[in-house]
C-alpha cells in the first residue's frame, strides 16, 4: 500500500509543475484595409462586376459571401461577427475622419486622437495597447507587427516603443502577399502580440479595380483560415489564442462609384464637401477564441473600432494591468464579461 502511495505522490510532483506552467495567452489581430462591410455580408456587387470569368466566380453563384470570404463569415457560428447592418449589427469608426491612420490609432488606443487629422507618417504621440504590452517583463520580445503600410512604424511609434515593424521589401510589388509570407516564416514561434495589417484591398479600391479588389479580398480571407489553422496545430497557441479581424475604415456607395474612397470630408480640420463619402465610418469586427462567444450591437448600440484595444488586451488578461480610464470597453464577446 505504502509503495502505490509513493507512487502517486511522485507522479502528483511531476504533474503539478506543469499545470502550474500554464501556457500563456496570445492575441493576433488582423486588419483587411478599408474591405466594406456590405462586399463581406452581401458579396461582390454584380454591379460592379463585367468581366465574365469574375461573374461566374463571385456573382452568378449561389451565394455571393460565401463565394468572397466563407471564413470570416464562419465567425458567426464559432465566435463574434459584428456590423451586418442589413442584419441590424453595427459596428464604426467613432473618429471624425474616416480613413486610415486616424481609424489604427483609435483602434489600437481605444479612442479616436484628434490631433490625428491625415495620413501623413508622422510619429504617434499615444501610447498603443502594443507599446503598453511590449513595456511588460512576460511580453518582452513577444510584440511583432508585420505591415504592407509604410506608415504603420509611425503609428505604433516604433522607435519610440522598439516594436519590430515588418515592412514589404519591394513596395512596388503588391504588398500583401509579402506580408503573408513574413508572417509564415514566424508561424512556429508566432509572438504572443501580433498586429497582421494587409491592404491590397483599399489599394485596389483606391484605383477603382473592382475585380482585383475581390481578388485581394478573398486572398486575405483565405490567408486568415491558414493562419487559424496553424495556431490551432500548434500545442503552444492552441485553446489560448484570440484572433481579431477588422478594418480602419469602410467605403462609399457604390452608386457614383463612391465606393472607390472613403472618409467624412474633413482633412486636417477642414471640411470639403467633395471628399465626403457617405457610411464609410460603418465597418466589421470579427473575434474568435477561447471564451469567445456572439455579440449583439444594434444601431442603438453600435459597436466602435475604440473598443478594440481593450478587447485585445482582454484576451490576454492584461486589462486590468494596462488599461487605460479613457479606452472604450472591451467587445462584449467573452463568456466572463
């Protein structure tokens, strides 16, 4: 009797040191640039769509989302997808600009920063959830950002915060692509903190390539199923990781082709009528993980690009720890909350 005893305890000795060296929590967000919610939730606008070959592929099909992008769309089931306003969810900026630099540096302080009126790579002045994390002892060396905008080192203030910006080594080839595969080559050591910024789609937009725009759409939404698929198979990442997808803004009607910009119709304090184009504040969110569960935002009670900085740092259990009284809350998709 007393030799099965010792040998529970032995065993109870080795056990117990793992379980105390519980694996830590990871988050990955990822940003589609300027991809509209009404492509996500409705499919490519056959409007839009002439070219035969891109007719058969995303508009004469049964379903037009699920033929763009059926692995953001499978949030719904398996985690939190907010802002199909045909649906009643909303999501949007609650800054007064509605482009880029403005929409990140809400996103990932928690609140818009008016001093934020362009899009010129100035360094930030806030602090970003990311800096806030990379100060701590457990997340040194565990914040990464891979990005296709070579704006995005002076949005997290690289120099200041010493956080490794990736950046597209040839930025006259599509940049996205790049970017996907930087992020492969660290897929087996992925940081605990990484921030994935892809934007051929507003690239595209921009230029008014409807067809390659679904394209880099459908590309980025295959790349985030790859990218699930690998934390899921990895023991270290999965159960304990969170992945967010959103974007930084959304885009024009696509009636006048209003839906080639974006933005309010101020810059730098100005307002010019012309530049405004009409619901590009409207934007998605998409979180799935551990704990993760559906989310209810009507237009009563609109989600904002604000409350993803204290989302990210809630998956990680870093709220409490470094968040700040003026973020917005957390996403309500987490079972505890």
């Amino acid at each position: 009797m007393r030799s099965v005893l010792f040998a529970m305890a032995a065993l109870a000795a080795m056990v117990s040191p793992a379980l105390a060296q519980e694996a830590p929590k990871n988050v990955v967000l990822v940003t589609i640039d300027g991809l509209r919610w009404e492509d996500l939730f409705r499919g490519a606008d056959p409007s839009l769509v002439r070219d035969a070959e891109y007719r058969a592929r995303y508009v004469d099909v049964p379903d037009r989302a699920q033929a763009l992008a059926p692995f953001l769309l499978s949030f719904a089931q398996d985690g939190a997808l907010i802002g199909n306003r045909d649906a009643g969810s909303c999501a949007r900026v609650s800054n007064d600009f509605w482009f880029s630099y403005p929409g990140y540096a809400e996103m990932l302080a928690g609140r818009p920063n008016p001093r934020v009126r362009s899009n010129q790579a100035i360094p930030n002045e806030d602090i970003t959830v990311l800096e806030r994390l990379a100060q701590r002892p457990e997340f040194a060396g565990q914040v990464r950002v891979f990005a296709e905008w070579n704006a995005v080192p002076a949005i997290v203030n690289a120099e200041r915060s010493g956080i490794p910006v990736s950046l597209p080594p040839d930025y006259e080839a599509p940049h996205d692509a790049q970017v996907m595969t930087a992020v492969r080559s660290v897929l087996p050591e992925l940081p605990r903190v990484t921030w994935i910024n892809l934007g051929d789609t507003d690239t595209n937009a921009h230029a008014g390539h409807y067809n390659a725009y679904l394209d880099a759409a459908n590309t980025a939404d295959a790349f985030v199923r790859e990218l699930w698929a690998a934390i899921e198979a990895n023991p270290r990442t999965a159960g304990r990781t969170t992945l967010i997808v959103t974007v930084d803004h959304g885009r024009g009607a696509s009636a006048g082709n209003r839906w080639r910009g974006h933005g309010s119709g101020r810059w730098r304090g100005i307002v010019v009528p012309g530049l405004r184009h009409g619901g590009s504040d409207a934007v998605f969110m998409a979180v799935r993980g551990p704990g993760v569960r559906s989310a209810s935002y009507s237009n009563d009670n609109c989600a904002t690009t604000s409350q993803v900085a204290a989302t990210l740092l809630e998956s990680v259990d870093m709220l409490d720890a470094v968040g700040q009284p003026d973020m917005a809350p957390p996403l309500d998709v987490f079972a505890h909350n």
